[in-house]
C-alpha cells in the first residue's frame, strides 16, 4: 500500500538580485531556474514568475498541490537594516533610501501579500514561510551535498544584517554558529574592487577574478592596512571611510581614489597598469580571507569536510587555494552560491527544520544530490524543430549517431560549435547543455571566440572541459569538479616558457601550454570534469573528440553573448546563433550552419546590453 505523497515546496528568491524558483519533493529536487532565462534580463531581480510557472509545470501540478511556499530572506529584518542604516548617516544617506523605499512600499514589505497575489491559485491555508538570507544559503550547500555532516561557511555581500557565518550541519539539521555583520562584508570589499575597476557591481566580480593574472600583487599591504583589519580567525572590520556604498549609489568615494592612485577606471575605458594590480592585490586579500574562515571554520566544527555558499564562494581561484592547502579534507560548493541558489535553500531548509524530514538519496556519499545542477527546461525535437522554422532557420535532422560525427568534425576543423541540449543548467555556468564548444588546442580560438562570438574584453579566460579520467594527466587536480567550480594549474609537463618581459595584456598573445585556449597567463584554468553518469550525452561527445583527436578536452562558455543571459529556449539559442560569427549549432537533433542561414553574419558587434 502507497503512502501519501511527499509534500512538494517551492522556494523563492526575489528582489535583490538573480531572481529564481526552485521545487523540491520530499527534499528531492525536483525543478530549478533563474527569471533571467525566460525574460532575457540579465540578473533579472524581479519576482519569478515564468520560473515558478516552469517549475511548477515540469512537476505536473499546480500552486493548490504546494504544501508551502518559502522566500529566502526576511523582508522586514532586511527593511530595518536599511531603515536603521539610513538613520545612522543621515542625511548623507537620502538618496540611496528614496530609490528603494518605493519598491519596499509596493512589494517587497509585505511578501506574503506579494506571493498570494502572484499565484493567486495558492490555497488560503498554504503557509508561506521565510528563511534568514544565510540559512537559505547555509541550507543550499550543505542539503545537497554529498556529506552526511560537515561545517558550512557562507560568505557574501549582505543578507538581513549577516554578510558571513560559519555553521554545522548534520543529517537535517544545520545550525549557524557565529556570524559577521554589515558593514563589515568580504562581498562589498570585492565588489567595491570591481567598480573601481570599470565592471558592473554584482556581475563583474568575476571579470575582475579573471583580470587578476595580469596584474601585481602591489597593493596587498596597503589594503590590508587601510581598508580592511583581517584576524587570524578570518573575522574583519572594514575602514568604512573610503566607502560610499552607506551614503549613495557608488561604492566608492574621494578617499578610495586617493588611496589607490586617481580616478576609477571609466567602463569600457583604458586598462591601465593600476587596475590590474589592483585585481592581483584584491584577490590576494579575499583569498587569505576565506583561507583564514575556513581554518577557524575547521577548529570551531572539528569537522572534516567543508560546504560553501553565497556569492564569494562563485570565486572559483579562491576555492582553488583552499582545495589544495588541505585544511579541510573534502570540499563541496553549491553550483548555483549566489543569490538565486537562495531559492533552493529556502525550500529545503523549510523541508529539514520546519516539516522534520529526512534527507533525500544518501546512499551514495560520492555524489551530490544536484543532479549535475540540469534542473531547467528540455526541449523535445518537435519542440525544436517549430521554433526553428518559426525563425526562417536552415537545418537538418541527423541520428544521434551522426550528429556527433558531424559536430566533432565541426570542431577538429576549428569551427566554434553552438551545444543546445538536454536540461538546462542551474547557476551561472553553463556545463555541457547549453554551451559554446571548441578546440582548446588552437592559439587563435580565445581571442576569437571572446571578440567575434561572445563580444567581449579580449582578456577574460575560458573553461576546459575534460574527461574525468583523464584529468591528473594535464591539470594539477585530484578532486571532481562537475561545477567548473575550482582553479587548478595545468601539470608542468604541459606548460610552455613563459615569455621573458612580457607584462600586463601583452601577456595575451603568448601560448603557453599544449592548450592555449584555455590556459590562462598564470597556467591556471577553470575545470569542468564531465563524467558518463552525470552528463551522458556531453561525455560521449567528449569521447569521440578524444577518439578523432587524441585531446580529451574541449573550450566550454556559455551559450551567449555579453550583456545577455544564457539561452533557455530554441528561440533563444537560434536568434543568439546567427547575431554571432559562431559557426554551427546542434540543437536537439538538428545540426544548423551560419553560413546557410537567411540572415547575413554581422559586420560589427550587435548592440549589446552593458555587462
């Protein structure tokens, strides 16, 4: 005799930043996916309908089957933070408080009435529920996880009052130990860096990660004397007078730029010597940062294995360092740390601490509960294939069999190759579904794929993606990385000399390893290891390039462009496919080429929404 069914509960994050939705059953995750995908807004902040309707769709049901609904913040903490902020820099932050107050007035302040008007579906005795900023994210990284007890460390910009805290989690139940609060945030300092630097706060934070190698670590002393009083135990306080993120709309002021040499860098201007040092030096301190958390983290648990969250955790070097300095045995890292993994948190810490139940899918303790994070919209072929014609579009449709055949001879020809497959990806990487493919082997392919298909800075790096098993052959990593979620050096056998007087962008025309295109100027990369039974589909691919060429690797960025999400839809990948100079596709079972298509290769760059 069957039981009653598992309480489905929908988690939502909204308002502040990467809105999303999230479903799970019986703490099984069941959908995920950010309102940016469907509404084409990059960082869409706005409340998540479209995802919450996917979600909800993909499960069959509708909002009278949810047993709750869980935000993951407190909205009326939050608006005291703000409120007593504003009070205590008065009048000096005015402005700042009048751009947000009306939000907060209309729908922000009152969730509950927000959400019911939302899903008005939603049945009059289906709780709605809130979780702390940092619970939901503690939540995330730890529920998921492969580990049956282990410390948690969440690290970001700001929650309520909480920018980072250290927890425990065992079995279900995750309890958050101590905490640091604003103004005092590692997230703020990084991302007060990056608009200095000329990139947008809140996205570009990984820009500046990847302009760090060209630059010196010059500055290191003087924001660590300055800005930022760094304890052994990894807590800290910041110098908040150079700031301005308390008074306006910047996050720096007069006293910053005295500091560090003149003016920030306007966007889209000159890279000047001094911004790349200044990316070396921050990056330098943020990493000594969560070094130094993760070793108090390590003494206040006495546990061996380390789950992480919020937005600093997506610092993909740092997370590298701490990998191999060892303080903690195992490491495991929420693919999706930011805010829109807030949603998923939020579900299933109503699922552990308010419902009582158990967790999901322990019996293998070497695999995450993520599903390798392909938790969005599929596409059947037919699905496909009316999108496609709706566009004009040109294609054919090919057998499994020869559709990979073509697609591996596609890139051994050095074609850079549009993947549209399968789920799409929770987070902001894409891992094999909705990816730009090419050969890593070629000197040519990073600067052409950053300028003529992504239409971006020519110094950002790109991913290889790899063959598990044939990882420690070429990369300096003994540990999965299914998230392209850790920075490991490439092996030393595989390295070219680096050239001699060579220095900041010059750096880039230099080829130093067997895999150019994804080698970065410190002979570092960002790894994705793609095994059979996470990825069956993008490991065969995988294997027959290995077969044809002999190299088990492949360049993976995401399918889009500068300034836009990644694609969701047929639609979405078609339009994205021929504004580019990328020059085939496989969607489903359909192989497209740009040089058939009705619509002419662009002669400049589109006209792109800034980064």
């Amino acid at each position: 005799m069957g039981g009653a069914p598992e309480p489905y509960i929908l988690g939502i994050s909204a308002f502040y930043h990467d809105s999303a939705a999230a479903l799970t059953q019986g703490g099984r995750i069941v959908a995920a996916a950010q309102e940016e995908r469907f509404t084409r807004k990059k960082h869409d902040e706005s409340f998540p309908s479209h995802a919450v309707r996917w979600c909800l769709r993909r499960a069959g049901i509708g909002p009278e089957s949810l047993a709750a609904v869980v935000f993951y913040d407190k909205p009326l903490t939050k608006f005291a933070r703000l409120l007593e902020t504003f009070l205590s820099v008065a009048p000096g932050g005015w402005r700042p408080f009048v751009h947000f107050l009306p939000g907060w007035l209309s729908e922000k302040l009152d969730l509950r009435k927000t959400i019911r008007r939302r899903l008005p579906e939603l049945p009059a005795d289906c709780p709605i529920l809130f979780t702390q900023h940092h619970q939901a994210h503690a939540a995330s990284a730890f529920y998921p996880s492969p580990f049956e007890e282990a410390a948690v460390l969440t690290v970001d910009g700001v929650g309520e009052w909480a920018t980072t805290t250290i927890g425990i989690g065992k079995g279900n139940e995750l309890r958050l130990l101590k905490e640091i609060r604003f103004p005092h945030s590692l997230g703020l300092l990084y991302s007060a860096f990056t608009g200095y630097c000329g990139f947008r706060v809140n996205s570009g934070e990984y820009k500046l990660m990847g302009l760090a190698p060209y630059g010196r670590p010059r500055f290191v002393n003087r924001i660590l004397d300055e800005l930022i009083d760094l304890k052994t135990d990894g807590s800290f306080r910041l110098n908040l007078r150079p700031f301005n993120f308390l008074r306006g709309a910047t996050m720096t002021n007069a006293a910053f730029d005295r500091l560090f040499g003149g003016p920030p860098r306007k966007p889209e201007g000159p890279m000047e010597e001094r911004f790349m040092d200044l990316a070396r030096s921050i990056q330098v301190v943020c990493e000594e940062a969560v070094l130094r958390l993760a070793r108090h983290a390590r003494e206040v648990t006495g546990l061996s294995r380390l789950c992480l969250a919020g937005g600093v955790a997506l610092n993909c070097v740092a997370n590298g360092r701490l990998h191999r300095e060892r303080i903690f045995e195992r490491l495991w890292i929420q693919p999706a740390a930011g805010d829109a993994g807030g949603a998923l948190g939020a579900a299933l810490a109503a699922w552990h601490l308010r419902f009582g139940g158990g967790r999901a899918g322990m019996k293998d303790l070497n695999r995450d509960r993520m599903r390798g994070a392909l938790l969005g919209p599929a596409f059947r072929d037919e699905e496909i294939e009316a999108a496609l014609r709706s566009e004009g579009a040109r294609f054919r449709r090919l057998e499994k069999e020869a559709l990979m055949e073509e697609a591996v001879s596609l890139l051994a020809e050095g074609k850079a190759l549009g993947w549209f497959q399968g789920p799409m990806e929770f987070g902001p990487r894409a891992l094999g579904n909705r990816s730009i493919l090419a050969d890593p082997r070629r000197p040519e392919m990073q600067a052409r794929l950053n300028l003529k298909v992504k239409f971006r800075e020519s110094f950002r790096p790109f991913a290889p993606a790899i063959l598990r098993e044939d990882l420690e052959e070429h990369f300096d990593l003994d540990v999965d990385s299914p998230y392209m979620l850790l920075v490991a050096p490439i092996r030393k056998s595989r390295r070219l000399p680096a050239p001699e007087r060579a220095c900041g962008l010059e750096l880039l025309r230099a080829v130093r390893s067997h895999l150019p295109a994804v080698t970065h100027v410190d002979y570092s990369a960002r790894i994705q290891t793609v095994r059979r039974e996470d990825n069956p589909l993008f490991y065969e691919l995988l294997r027959r390039w290995k077969a044809r060429t002999g190299c088990p690797v492949l360049v993976n960025t995401s399918f889009n462009v500068r300034g836009e999400p990644i694609v969701c839809s047929p639609t979405d990948a078609y339009r994205c496919f021929v504004r580019t100079h990328m020059d085939a596709m496989a969607i489903g079972s359909y192989l497209l080429l740009r040089a058939e298509q009705p619509v002419p290769f662009p002669t400049a760059p589109p006209d792109l929404p800034p980064d």
